[in-house]
C-alpha cells in the first residue's frame, strides 16, 4: 500500500492528491445517485419519468446542503480564508447559474424537448461542464501564475460586462430560431425530422437505402447547451479568479455550483418570470468582484467574509424585491 500513500501524498496544483480525490470521489457518488438511482429508468415501461417541482426543490436543497458542507470541510481542513474563498465562489457561481436558466428553459422551448427527457440532457451536459471548466480554469491559473497582470484584464472584464447587463437588463432575451452554431449543425450533420425519444444519435437508412448514423434534436440541443456554458463561463471564471486564484477552491466551487444547477432548474423554470431585477442583481455583482481587483490591487486584499456578506445581500436583495414586485402576479396565477 505504500504507492497508494505516496500517491495521495503527491501534490497536484498546489494541493495534496488526496483533497482532489475526496472532491472527484463525492461528485462521482452523486453523479451515480442522480441518475443511476434516482431517476433510473422504469423497469416495466424503459421510460424516464418527469421530475416535478416538488421534488426538484428537495434534490436543490440536497445539493446546496452537500455544496455548503464540503465548504465547511475546506474551512475545517484549509482554514477560515480558503472556506470563505469557496463559499464566495460558490454564492457567484449559484446567482450566475440563475440566469443560466432561463437562457437553458430558451433553448429547450426551440428544441420542443418534452420535460421527461429534459433530465438526461442536463446530466450529460454537467458531465461536459465538468471537463470544458476544467479546462478553461487550468488556462486561466497559468495566465495569473506567469502574467500576474492578467487579473487587471480581468477586471475591467467584468466591470464592463456587469455595466453592459446593467443596461440592457431590461430588454427581452433573444430566440434560437437565428443561431449561428444550430445552422452549422444542421448543415453538417444529418439531423432526424423530430425527437427519437431520449436518444442523441439513432442508427437509420439514408436516402440511397444505406444504414449512418443519424443526429437527433435532442443532440442538437445538448450541444447548443453546452455552447452556452461557455459564454456564461466567460463571467464566471474571471468572477471567481477575482476572488482566489486556488485552482481547487477555484474548480471545487464552480463544480459544486453547477451540480445542482439541473435540479434547480425544474423548480425555477417555470417562474424565471417573476424574477425581474436578477439581471440587475447580478451587473451589480459583477461589477462589485470587477471593482474588488482593482482595490485588491492598489489598497490590499478585504477581507474575505466582506466580500461574501456583500456578494450574499446583493443576489439576496435583487431576488427577494422581484418576488415582492410580482407577489401580486403570483396571487392572481397561482
């Protein structure tokens, strides 16, 4: 057993092996609860059933208590900044994911995806996160470790997207029907007519009777998902490098953040409408972490649990005044 002390021992982007594989190992356990048991398919029908709202408050709930759990296990092990650190990133990440929602409920309208089937695309587009986040923040770690001046771009990136959203916050979202990327698909790929219940790729004769494989809608619509991750992360990632340049604390936020995004989203689809400041909300988030490098830079580094408190009474506030704005919408619509 000596190689399995020497591995968890050995250091991997400034941390012991072992802090990664305890991290790995309990996204692992959910990913295989998530699907492999709590929405396995019916063993009589082979169908997957929809998740209701009802139940995908309680998976939310679950996944932000384990979220909040594992920041206190980094608290307990790391220290009080790396804990706050992790739960700031978290809180960051969790109100961008909002408005990553309802750009996700945009894309699954155009598809026509049935809510039965909207599950298993979210599962296999969290699987996609995990890898392209990892990418993208072990880009960015060596970007701030060899140009340290990177977190001044940073910065005036995120001051100017939060003052961009700040301004258009108003405006109504854009269709699909236009994308660039979907037309791209469709002209390169041999794409069915319709959904071929919930499977991406299906096996079929094309029109010279020979058998090819076949994209379906549902593929389609997992890539556009995915694309889209990655304009939103974008934001993300520079929000958090703003906080901590810890690749762990950097990714172990990000992740746990993004797990629960899918049972979230069953929940708060269907009242996206009623939360009218969140753009605002979050401009003024992104502008507050684009402002805190520049104080970090020339002043010195607040201290972590101000950064949290306001970050926590920002999205706070901005949800809690659109649920008060719409409380009389909301009563006439039940």
């Amino acid at each position: 057993m000596d190689w399995l002390s020497l591995l968890a021992a050995t250091t991997f982007l400034g941390k012991e092996a072992w802090v990664w594989l305890v991290f790995m190992a309990l996204v692992a356990v959910l990913l295989v609860l998530d699907l492999g048991v709590l929405h396995r398919p019916d063993p009589r029908t082979g169908q997957r059933r929809a998740i209701e709202v009802g139940e995908s408050l309680l998976l939310s709930a679950a996944y932000i208590a384990v979220g909040l759990g594992f920041g206190a296990w980094v608290w307990f092990e790391m220290g009080r900044e790396a804990g706050l650190n992790y739960l700031t990133g978290f809180v960051i990440e969790k109100s961008l994911a909002l408005d990553n929602i309802f750009v996700i409920s945009l894309i699954f309208a155009y598809f026509a995806v049935p809510r039965v089937y909207q599950h298993r695309v979210l599962f296999w587009g969290i699987l996609g996160v995990i890898v392209l986040r990892g990418v993208m923040i072990g880009v960015g770690t060596a970007l701030v470790q060899h140009f340290a001046w990177v977190l001044w771009l940073f910065g005036a990136f995120l001051v100017i997207t939060g003052m961009k959203m700040l301004v258009s916050a108003d405006r109504p979202a854009e269709g699909f029907g236009g994308n660039r990327a979907i037309a791209f698909l469709r002209r390169h790929l041999r794409v069915t007519d319709q959904l071929e219940g919930d499977r991406f790729v299906v096996r079929r004769a094309d029109e010279t009777g020979r058998l090819r494989w076949w994209a379906t809608p549902l593929l389609l619509c997992l890539v556009t998902i995915e694309l889209v991750d990655l304009v939103f992360a974008v934001d993300s990632v520079p929000a958090i490098f703003a906080i901590t340049t810890d690749p762990y604390i950097v990714y172990t936020s990000n992740i746990f953040a993004i797990l629960g995004l899918r049972a979230l989203y069953f929940a708060l689809a269907a009242m996206m409408h009623r939360f009218v400041y969140l753009k605002l909300s979050l401009s003024l988030i992104l502008v507050f972490i684009g402002g805190k490098i520049f104080w970090t830079q020339l002043v010195g580094k607040p201290d972590p649990m101000v950064t949290l408190s306001v970050t926590a009474l920002l999205l706070a506030g901005g949800i809690g005044a659109s649920l008060w704005r719409t409380r009389r919408a909301a009563g006439q619509n039940p």
